[in-house]
C-alpha cells in the first residue's frame, strides 16, 4: 500500500507542475491558454492509444481465460465517454485560461479544491443522494477557504482579477460534472480506453474553438524551448501523472487516495512560490489550508 500511496503522490505532483509550466509558456509566448489545452491532448493521444491497445489485448485474454465477454464500444457504452470528453475539453480551456489571467496556485487552488465538494453538494438534486450536516459544513469552509484566497490575490495583484477567479470557479463546476459522469454513468470500459476516448472528443471539441481564435498564429511563434515545455506538458503531468495514479489506485484505498490527491492544490502553491514568486500571504495560506482541509473530509464523508 505504501509503494501505491507514493505513485498517487508522485502523480499528485507531476500534476502539480501544469500551470506551473503553463504560467512560464504564457508570460514568454503569444500561446493561447485554450491552444495549450489542445495541444496537451493532441501529445497525450498516441500515447493513450498505445496503452489502449496493450489494455485490450489483456482484457481479451483475461475474458477467454475466464470464459466470459470482453468489454465492447457499443453506442450505449460510447455515449458516456464522448460526454467525460466535452467535460474534459471545457476543463483544459477553462482552467488554463484561468492560470492565464490570475496565477497558477490560486486558479490550481479553486479550480481544484471546490470541485469535490461541489460534487458532494451536487449528488443531492441529481441522483438523490440528501448531503448530511458534514458535507454542508464541508461547502460552508471551502467557500470560506476560496474568499480567503480571493482577498489574499487582491492583497499580492494590487487588484481584483475577477475574470480569473470566475474561470477558476467556472472549472470547478465543469470538473465536478466530470466526476459525476464517471463516477455514476460508467460504462466498465477499461481504464486507458476510456482516457484515449475521453481526451479524443475533447480534442475533437477544442479544434475549431482553436482555429476560430488564431491559435495556431500563436502557435507558430513558440520557439524550440517552448516546445519543449508544450512536449513536457503532454508527457510528464498527463501520461506519466496519469499511469502513476492508476497505477498506485491497484493498491490503495479509495478514500486515501482522494486525501493524498488533495495534496496536488498545496503542490502548485508552493511551486508557484518558488518559481514564479506567487506569495499567498498569512489570509491566503489560511484558506488554503481550510480548502484542503474541507476537500479531505468531503472526500472521506462520500466514500462511506
């Protein structure tokens, strides 16, 4: 279990340095936040598509070996991939787009934090799941958590970034309609089928956004260096992150590893303050650490 809780870590982490790299792409290009999006997908896809393949010769031979079907892409089954698709396309352009116009740790911080909670919230009018007196405190701190980390970026910006911070609650919504999709209208397509399916359709979605806005204009002016942090954005955090997690999920609880996964929003913070001079300050630090603190137990109330 240790060695499964060390790999959702290392992923937590890889995760982490996104809109760190993000944030370095963004002050030193013409890359628009929505291009990088699609640019991420479009590098994770033949690496998706190669581990989809391994994963369907295996779970062909463990369904001859067992006597039984394999998993297929029925159109019943491929509908609720192509909708954790659109989720993942509206995720990557609003979340980058929200560490474009504020800052890394904070849009990381709401973007993140407020999601499983509001997934909590939002099982209520949607599977009819009533929140219990935990889960509705759990929603009180963490917006209390996210307008302590609001008054602490006014305090560091000298302003109030307000289209940022709405993008970063914007995300948060979109990536807790993410979990709900997978979480209760999963089909049992294997993993990295599903991940190949899923960053396909967002790919596919994000294309002539792209096109319409000129990012590919954007995207001509990148220099080799750039491309590189485009390369390691689509490498490190999305596959090697993802193969990580999966991999430590084999062995590790559900409920701590959604604790350990909480760690990735204090991972950004304290990246951006040391590369990119992100200082959250005393009101700021405070919030983050009500907003993890909120996540933890949303997370450990729904997994009961």
């Amino acid at each position: 279990m240790i060695r499964g809780a060390l790999l959702i870590a290392l992923a937590a982490l890889l995760w982490a340095t996104t809109g760190i790299v993000a944030k370095f792409l963004f002050n030193a290009s013409d890359l628009q936040a929505i291009s990088l999006g699609f640019l991420r997908l479009v590098v994770a896809l033949p690496f998706f598509f190669v581990l989809m393949l391994r994963e369907q010769r295996v779970e062909a031979r463990n369904a001859r070996a067992e006597l039984r079907s394999a998993w297929k892409l029925t159109p019943r089954a491929l509908l609720p991939l192509l909708a954790l698709g659109v989720f993942q396309a509206f995720y990557q352009g609003s979340y980058l787009l929200a560490v474009d116009l504020t800052g890394a740790g904070i849009a990381t911080l709401i973007a993140l934090c407020l999601s499983p909670v509001l997934v909590a919230i939002m099982a209520a009018p949607l599977l009819g799941e009533k929140p219990n007196i935990i889960t509705i405190l759990a929603l009180i701190a963490a917006i209390g958590g996210t307008a302590m980390l609001v008054i602490s970026d006014i305090e560091s910006a000298g302003e109030l970034r307000l289209a940022g911070i709405l993008i970063a609650v914007f995300a948060a919504f979109i990536y807790a309609g993410f979990t709900l999709t997978s979480r209760y209208s999963s089909t049992g397509a294997p993993v990295f089928t599903t991940a190949f399916i899923c960053f396909l359709t967002a790919a596919i979605v994000l294309l002539p956004v792209v096109w319409g806005i000129g990012g590919f204009e954007g995207m001509a002016s990148l220099s080799v260096w750039q491309w590189l942090m485009v390369a390691y954005i689509g490498v490190v955090p999305t596959c090697i992150g993802y193969v990580s997690f999966f991999a430590g999920m084999q062995s590790t609880p559900a409920t701590l590893s959604s604790i350990i996964v909480a760690l990735e929003p204090l991972f950004v913070a304290l990246l951006a303050w040391i590369f990119l001079g992100e200082v959250l300050g005393a009101v700021g630090i405070t919030g983050a650490v009500i907003l993890t603190a909120a996540v933890i137990v949303a997370s450990k109330n729904s997994a009961r």
